[in-house]
C-alpha cells in the first residue's frame, strides 16, 4: 500500500482542510546498469570525501549553502522546516481560475491528495464547490524543501495536486534564434492549407489516454529477451547501416503526400515482422 509522503492542509480563506500527499507518477523505464565492457562487471556509484579521497555513509552526508569559496553553512531538516513553517505544511490556495487559462508547458508533475481524519467535510466542500464552478485553484506548497506553484483541481471523486513551473523556469524563445517562418514566406497556399485542416479532421478523435503505452519500452524488452533465449547475454551487437532519412514533404509534392494520407486516415501500416527481418538481412549484406 503507497505511503503519503507528505502531510498537511488545504487552506483558502478561514477554510482548513488536513490532507496526504500521494504520487500520481510512476516510472516505467527499464532498469539498465553500467557494466564494463571488458568484464561486464556493473560499475559502482561512490560518494566521497573530496579532501580525504575516502568513501562517505549517508548517515554522515549533509546539504550546506557555500556562501564564501570553501566556507559552509550547514542545513538539517528542522532548519528547512523552521525557514518558513506555515509554508512548509500548507497547500495555501491564493486564487481561482479557468483550467484553460494555464498553458501547457507549466504543468510539471501530479499528485493525489487524500482527506485526513477529521477533514473529510471540507475535502468534499472544496472538490464539489470546484466541479461546480468549472474553477482550479491555484497554490503555492513547499515539498522536500522546495516551494512549488501548484494547481488544485477535481479528479473524480479525489482533488489532484499539479505543480506548475514558475514563470521565470520556462526560457524565452528569443534566445534561441529558432526559425518560425510565416505563411506569406513559406510559401503556403490555400488549397494546402484546406488540405491539411482535412486531414487533421479525419484524424481526430476523443483523447482515450489508455489506449497509449511506451511501445518502445515493449520492443527494447523482446529485443532483451530475444537476446536471452540466443544466449547472447554478452555478446554487444554491431551497428547495423543507418537507414537514409525520408525526404521531407517539401522536397516532394506537398498537395500529394496530403492526398494520400487523407486516403489513409493519416496513418501508416507498420511494416511486418517478417519483413522487417528481410529488410534488416538485406541491409547486413549492403
């Protein structure tokens, strides 16, 4: 059973609602380890005295602010805590807005919050009072010694905890000299444009997120197992030849490669498992 790695309250106004924090993430990535190659034996992470050169235990590892070149103020726990105490254990709500008026690259990472004992009144007030309204509420909350901005919002029957990027977090495009032509200078004529709006129609349909999975993930695992069931547990495999890049739509009849993929619905048919073998046989012998 998942454990609440953080507790608190919910506070608007005079309002005070006790909650647990639980993570709505979790990791599917594949665990990997270094190895040398030579051996494959895995290869060690070591924390270190950088004076002494000898290993250092968590238990004797703590966090310091270097406020002169090699002169320290050491932190604990408690000093975390007592910077800002109300800070540290309330999820202050300052605001209310529409859902749609935060923009997407400020979402960061989401999270359940549960009702304590004694706070399940107000846990129902607040979630019922947001669905009714349409409205999110926007906070601030300092977790694992960090203040976050956070958006409060209803998730069926549980209110859901995102925090946000500051605004100062998000770099400006203007730095980065990236090329956004227009229009008029790309040369984009209407009945491309008719086209591709077409297209985009055909392929809509309702946002169904279980229908998504890391395929990818898949693939690298029977590629794994692949490599078990052949006994090739530590044999590296070569680079095969690159495949040569598609060219792009440009290059090519834009007004075509619309019309064929609206006769497809947008969608490609993935080539075969036995074809893919032959292509890859194919590619060995070039």
């Amino acid at each position: 059973m998942a454990r609440a790695f953080w507790k608190g309250a919910i506070s608007f106004g005079l309002v005070y609602i006790p909650v647990e924090m639980y993570s709505a993430a979790q990791g599917n990535t594949i665990d990997l380890d270094y190895l040398d190659k030579r051996d494959f034996s895995p290869i060690g992470y070591q924390r270190y005295n950088k004076r002494t050169g000898k290993p250092v235990e968590w238990k004797n590892i703590v966090r310091g602010y270097q406020y002169q070149k090699g002169r320290y103020v050491a932190l604990s726990e408690e000093d975390f805590r007592q910077a800002n105490v109300k800070a540290s254990q309330t999820i202050e709500i300052t605001s209310f807005t529409e859902a749609s008026s935060i923009a997407a690259e400020y979402y960061e990472t989401p999270y359940y919050l549960g009702a304590q004992k004694g706070g399940q009144k107000v846990y129902a007030l607040l979630r019922e009072a947001l669905k009714s309204t349409g409205k999110v509420g926007i906070a601030t909350v300092v977790v694992r010694t960090r203040q976050h901005l956070a958006v409060l919002s209803p998730q069926d029957n549980l209110l859901m905890l995102n925090m946000l990027r500051f605004a100062d977090e998000l770099r400006s495009p203007a730095g980065l000299e990236l090329e956004a032509p227009s229009a008029k200078t790309a040369g984009l004529k209407p009945g491309e444009l008719s086209m591709a709006e077409k297209l985009i129609g055909e392929m809509s349909a309702p946002w169904k997120p279980a229908q998504y999975h890391d395929t990818y993930r898949e693939d690298l695992m029977a590629r794994i197992k692949e490599k078990i069931r052949n006994r090739e547990a530590h044999t590296l495999t070569a680079p095969e030849r690159a495949e040569k890049p598609q060219k792009s739509a440009e290059v090519i009849d834009l007004m075509e490669v619309l019309k064929q993929s609206l006769g497809q619905g947008g969608r490609r048919k993935p080539p075969s498992r036995a074809h893919a073998k032959l292509g890859r046989r194919k590619s060995a012998r070039a």
